[in-house]
C-alpha cells in the first residue's frame, strides 16, 4: 500500500512531494503547500485509494526562523483501511494555506481551530472565525512564544 | 477588536453567518416571523455549556451557529508544559463519561511514540476498562436522550446500571470518575477476584436491564415520533462531515477503529460492528444500545481470557517502578526520579494514534523533540467533530426537535472544548 501511494502521488506531482517518511507505521508526506487542495482532491477521488475521510487536521509550531509552522492532515481511507498524513510548511511571514473545505467539508471546524490557535490563515474557508477564544482575543494562544500563564489583561472583563 | 465598530462588526458578522449561509432550505408560504434564538450556554439540553444561535422562522429551524469554547481549558498547551506522565489526570477530564478510555488512548500513543511493548494481563485490563466505559457511556447517552423527548424513567433505569458499574471502577481505580488509572507501559493496579464476581454479576443481569429499558422505548409511539426521520444525515454527508463512531455507524458506514486499525488485543475478540442504514437519531440510539450488547460479550471473552501475569511491563527508563521497590532499591529510586524530574524520553518523531470511544474516535498526535514533554499534543475530540454536523441535522426541523438530534448525537463538552 505504501509504494502504491508514493508512486501514485509521484507521478501524478512530480514536485509537489518534497519529503517521505515512515515513523512507526505513520506514513507522512510532506508537500508543497500550493497544490495541498490538489493532492488532497486527487487521493479522495482516485478509485484505487479512496482516501475519503478527514479524520483531523492541525496546526504545529516548529519555532524557527524559517517555515515556521506546519499544517497537519490526517486522512484515512475507509476501503483499504490506512491512513496517511499530510504536511505543509508554512512561513510566519506568509502566514496563508488554501482551505481543504471544498475537499474535505469537516475541515471546517478544524481550520477555524488552528486559525485560533496559530494565527494561520485560511484562503477561501467559508466562515474563518475564532473557535475558542473570543474574537476580540489578540493572541494566539498555542504559539511557543504566549507563555503558559497567559497574558494578563489579554481577556477584558464585562465592565460592572 | 478592542472599538465597539469593530464588536459590532463582529456581531454582523455571525448575524450574516446566520441569515445568508446554510439557508437553502426554501419554506414556501410562510409568514415573515424569522427571528434569532439563543439557546445556551446554560441549558439542560445542550449536554454541558454548548451555546447556538439559531435562526428560525416560526417554529422552523432555517440555519444554526454552535459556539464552543466556553469550557476552553487550554489543554493542548498544558501537554506541552507536562511530561507525558503528568499528562494522564487531565484526560479524565476530557470525555468525562468515560475517563478510562481517555486513559487507555493516551498511554497507547506515548506507548507507540516510545516503543513500549506491554505485557498481555494489562491489554486484557484495559480492553475490560474500554468496554466498561462505553457501556457506561452508551447508558447516560440513551437515559438522557430519552429524557430530552419525556421519557424520565429511562433515564434512572439507566443510572442504576451505570452505578454498578461505577463501583467496580471505584474499586479497582481508586475513584468513580477521575481515574487516572493507567500508567504508561501497563496499568496502575491489578484487576481483583473482586472486581470479577462484580463484574459477572454485573454482565448476568445486564442483557435483561437493557432489555427492560429498551422496551419502554422501543414500541413508545411519542419516543419514535420524536425520533423516526429526525436529524437525517447519509452515508456520503456523514463522511464528507467527519463523523465517526455510532453517528457514523448509524449510516451505514462500519468503520471501527477496534476492527479498521486493531490495538489492544481487539484481533482475536470475536464482537460485530454494528450498523444500521437510516441515519436518523433512532438509528443512532439503536446503535448505542446493540454495541452495549456487543461490549458485554466482548468483557465476557476478556474475562475468560484474561492471562496471570505482570500488570506493568520492564522497561526502567520509561515506566514508573513499583511504589515498595523505590522505598527500598537504589536503581529504582534514581530511574523514580529521573522519571518524574524529567519525564521519559521518546525517539524524535511524531506519531498519530487512536482508539474508538464511546463518542467516536478519539486520537492523540504527538510531536516529540526527544525531551520529556511532548513538543506539540494534539487531541483529536470526536464530540468536537460529532458537532460540526449540528447545523446540518436540524436544519428544517421543529426547535424542539433540536434536543432530540444534540441527545442523539451525545456531544460532552469537556470533550469538544478541551
């Protein structure tokens, strides 16, 4: 199953895929975050793989300079029962992925999530709004650099 | 957004949600009375502090907004602040119907991270926790979403079969919900001779409780009523949506994470997935109640099978040692407190591993660095998940059918804000 989708992916995105790993049974791809709605439309749609459910998808600060953080998709294929994970990179400074939504509409929730907790942008998400925290909220609260106890004063109180 | 333009910009914005998304239901002939409700966040049948906002006309449900996030505990960062051992009480705390699960799902992923193989008696153990929980979850799902249609006996007959079970968990654990009870690379203690007579006393009578129950509902006209045809989601929808677990198989689609990617010791139990075709709230509650069946034949195997031996497997450098060895040995006290001042030291990688609870699936995807604390833990909540479909099952609907269909799909809160 492996070799079937790596040679399937490679073929198809000469080069979008950029890096293979295998950890413990978890096979990861990483690839170009421009053509992520492609790769992910082409496993969901190809017969063979049918990778058609989104199980999770998030967002992980990495703390460096560059491709600051990466975005984290998880996709199982009810068929052949396997599972696959997708990643991004993306740069702080240009802090945009395209949406999976039309893909995947459980993306949904999980790209408001990650907008929330890291500041990364959706591009064509239907309602990108804070999920957790209040909208008038400034931070972003799982970035490495907001400290553990918060920020105070960060969160106003209803004026009595 | 600090100026009240931009608050109320805000509030336009989810007004705007509200009124031009998700609205494609037409109503023909209806009178102009459409008008916004809040329903939560304290509201006996929200199951917890869900909040939505939902636009109806008359009495019909045109579109819906859930706002979560008001029991945000900012979990996720916490992980990333403990090692993965202080890390095990607070996710008692996620799904708090069932906390053993939450306990077996997160050891199982630092064990996979760390490369810890456990010995058999402590897979049989958590494979009875598991299936304990899910009946004892399944029962408090059933009992209040019969309670949300009328049916108030339900629910106490389902609570005193959940106590039963509540106290082999005392027992055993140490404490009714909070548990904490494993430990990474096995379990905190052994299951008792004890907790196996209560546990075959509990499994002879339950098949005719549920029996019982079930038969106050199952031919009650007002019940199917309130129920049959209401929250319809097909297979398609269901899994475009992400749904899993007995949403998921009350569609038709029988993905199990015990039967699609076996942990434990799930190969060699014989049990079915239980599917059933239509998608409405009274498939989802006829799932709940056939997989109680199926869990109790699932414990009744386990405790047959149930191996002797050690609860917690060897392997110094990642498992805490017995409490009476560091009182008395030197290499166990120095291994204590490396492992408590520092924390195990998984390989550089990342993993993702899930179990089936009773909500769904349930993953953990960590991210190590090679230190003790996890360098990023995500929760992968199905009630979260289970939610995103609210708006799509009520739409169309009567207002007080959307405690029918939040009952039937059996969100926690604890869960879905983390």
């Amino acid at each position: 199953m492996k070799e079937k989708i790596e040679s399937k992916l490679r073929e198809k995105f000469p080069n979008a895929i950029l890096e293979v790993n295998d950890f413990r049974g978890d096979l990861t791809f990483l690839v170009d975050k421009n053509s992520i709605v492609e790769i992910c439309k082409f496993l969901r749609d190809d017969e063979e793989l049918s990778f058609d459910l989104l199980v999770d998808l998030c967002g992980v600060d990495r703390a460096k300079r560059k491709d600051r953080f990466e975005v984290v998709y998880h996709i199982v294929s009810l068929k052949n029962r396997y599972r696959v994970r997708l990643k991004v990179r993306v740069d702080e400074k240009d802090c945009v992925v395209d949406s999976v939504t039309s893909v995947y509409p459980t993306a949904n929730w999980h790209e408001r999530e990650t907008y929330d907790m890291f500041g990364i942008t959706f591009r064509n998400h239907p309602d990108l709004r804070r999920m957790y925290m209040p909208e008038e909220f400034e931070y972003y609260p799982l970035r490495k650099d907001f400290p553990l106890m918060g920020i105070p004063g960060s969160l106003q109180l209803p004026k009595r | 957004m600090n100026t009240p333009q931009e608050h109320s910009q805000y509030k336009s914005k989810i007004l705007e949600t509200l009124l031009t998304k998700a609205t494609d239901v037409i109503i023909e002939d209806t009178l102009e009375n459409g008008m916004v409700l809040n329903m939560g966040p304290q509201h006996p049948a929200t199951h917890g502090v869900l909040r939505l906002l939902i636009h109806i006309d008359g009495e019909t449900v045109i579109g819906c907004v859930p706002e979560l996030g008001y029991l945000h505990r900012g979990y996720e960062k916490i992980a990333e602040n403990s090692t993965y051992h202080e890390f095990i009480p607070h996710t008692d705390r996620l799904d708090y119907l069932a906390p053993l699960s939450n306990n077996t799902a997160f050891a199982l992923a630092v064990e996979k991270l760390a490369g810890i193989e456990i010995p058999k008696r402590a897979k049989y153990i958590r494979m009875i926790i598991s299936e304990m929980a899910r009946i004892a979850s399944h029962l408090v799902a059933i009992g209040t979403m019969a309670m949300d249609v009328g049916a108030l006996t339900v629910l106490l007959w389902a609570f005193r079969e959940r106590e039963k079970l509540q106290d082999i968990m005392d027992l055993l654990t140490g404490a009714r919900f909070t548990t904490s009870y494993t430990r990474i690379g096995g379990v905190a203690s052994d299951w008792t001779p004890q907790c196996t007579a209560m546990l075959k006393d509990f499994l002879e009578h339950f098949d005719e409780n549920l029996d019982e129950i079930e038969r106050l509902l199952n031919t009650n006209r007002i019940f199917l009523e309130r129920t049959e045809g209401i929250g319809v989601i097909s297979k398609e929808q269901a899994i475009a949506m992400g749904l899993t677990g007995p949403n998921l198989r009350a569609t038709g689609v029988d993905y199990d994470v015990r039967r699609a990617f076996p942990y434990l010791d799930y190969e060699n139990i014989d049990f079915n997935v239980i599917t059933y075709t239509e998608g409405d709230s009274l498939a989802r509650y006829w799932v709940r109640c056939d997989e109680m069946r199926e869990s109790a034949k699932i414990l009744r195997q386990c405790l047959e099978k149930m191996p002797e031996g050690e609860i917690l497997a060897h392997d110094p450098k990642n498992v805490l040692p017995k409490k009476f060895d560091v009182y008395t040995k030197m290499e166990e006290l120095i291994h204590d407190f490396m492992l408590v001042n520092f924390g195990l030291n998984p390989p550089v990688g990342e993993i993702y591993s899930s179990v089936e609870n009773p909500k769904g699936e349930l993953g953990f995807y960590i991210v190590s660095d090679g230190t003790g604390h996890p360098w990023r833990l995500k929760i992968r909540s199905p009630s979260f998940v289970n939610l995103q479909s609210l708006p799509l099952l009520i739409k169309g609907h009567m207002v007080s059918d959307i405690v029918a269909v939040i009952g039937s799909i059996d969100p926690v809160m604890g869960e879905a804000d983390k």
